[in-house]
C-alpha cells in the first residue's frame, strides 16, 4: 500500500483550498507544495503565507518541496509557517547539512530532492542525516511531464544504499506518476507517491487516489 502525496501544482489555481478538501476526503496522506523562484526553475509559484491557509483547512501533513536557488536563505521565512516536512534539492544548496540541521532544529522533519538527471552516489553521505527523500522522475520547474523511466534503477541503487548504511528514510517520487506507473515504481522501492497532474485532472480524484493507494 503506497502513500499519497497530491501537488497542488496541477490544482485549479482559484480553487486550491476546496480541491484540497476534496482531496483530503479521497484519502490522500500528505500535501504537496512546491516553491519555486523562477531562478533554479523559470516557474514561480508560492509564499510561506499558503501554508499558513493550507492548515486552517487541513489537518493533514504539508510537505514542502524546495525548488530554489539557495534553499538556505528561503527557509527562514518558511520556518514558522506550519510545514511539517521541508525537501530541499540538493544541487541548488552548498552545505546541505548546515540546512538540515537549520530545519531539524525548528521540529520539521528535513528532506533532500535529486533531479532526474542526479544519480544516486551522494546519498550513501546523506541518508543517515535526513527524514525524507524526494526523487525526481521529471525535471523539476512543471507538473504534466512524463515520468523517466531511469527511475526505477534509482530507486532500486537508493534501497541498495538504505541497507548498507541502515538508514530507513521513506522514498517519495516526484513527476509524472500515474495508476499505470505506480505499480512499477512501488516495486521498485518508492514508499510516497507525489501526484499532481493525475490526481487532479477530472472529478475522478477519488478513484485515483485510490488507485494510488491501493497499489
Ligand atoms: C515539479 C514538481 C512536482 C509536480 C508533479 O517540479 O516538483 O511536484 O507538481 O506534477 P505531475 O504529477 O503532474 O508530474
Ligand atoms: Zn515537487
């Protein structure tokens, strides 16, 4: 059985609050958002002041996915906003142990992100040291995008590493996940499935996220 964490990127923009209530009530396990500043991707999209709303609605996990430039100068301003898990990728950040610490410290469990073209040789470094792990199986910057198949051989080296550094971080993939993939991807390794685009794509989101879920 794989969790779900719905992006709230592929949300009708003006309605995020009602999807997401339509989205809690179809079982999803967490809540996906994904910050980004034009710079480390052309997209732009929320402030720390999202959160704050997201958690009025919501009593669900908000899961924070860094795509910025220098993630250790915009954590600040996120640090007290109610996220409850900060991911940030791990090419944009000079020292990403200072920033999990930074994180960690605030009582928010602290998470790295790896682009789809990054492979997996730091992380036998770095899992012992973080909460959460965020694969890309699409270029970050766009929901919509179809999932690169090399991910699967990721996840498998990514659960190779867990064993041999007895680490036990849940894996979360990121783009391009759907119900014809999923299957695929769980028996590869990835514990948290993050769905934007499949997830709100027609009124079906309670069968989809079933369909998620009950892989
Ligand atoms: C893209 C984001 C993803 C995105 C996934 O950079 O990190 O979270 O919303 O969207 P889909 O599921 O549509 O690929
Ligand atoms: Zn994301």
């Amino acid at each position: 059985m794989a969790l779900v964490s719905a992006s709230i990127l592929a949300c009708d923009q003006t309605r995020i609050g009602e999807q997401i209530i339509k989205a809690e009530a179809a079982g999803i396990d967490y809540i996906h958002v994904d910050i980004m500043d034009g710079v480390y991707v052309e997209n732009m999209t929320y402030g720390p002041q999202l959160i704050r709303d997201l958690k009025k609605i919501s009593g669900l996990p908000i899961s924070v996915h860094f795509e910025v430039c220098h993630p250790e100068t915009f954590f600040p301003i996120f640090a007290d906003c109610g996220a409850d898990i900060v991911t940030f990728q791990l090419d944009a950040c000079s020292n990403p142990l200072h920033l999990i610490q930074e994180i960690r410290k605030r009582g928010i469990k602290a998470g790295i992100g790896i682009g789809p073209t990054y492979g997996t040789e730091r992380l036998a470094y770095l899992l012992p040291c973080i909460d959460w792990l965020i694969m890309m199986s699409a270029e970050p910057g766009y929901g919509g995008q179809p999932l690169n198949p090399c991910i699967y051989e990721k996840l498998r080296e990514a659960q190779e590493i867990m064993v041999k550094t007895e680490s036990r971080v849940p894996i979360s993939v990121d783009g391009g996940v759907n119900g014809s993939n999923g299957q695929k991807l769980v028996e590869a390794g990835a514990d948290v499935l993050i769905a934007g685009s499949y997830v709100f794509q027609d009124d079906a989101m309670a069968e989809r996220v079933q369909n998620l879920k009950n892989l």
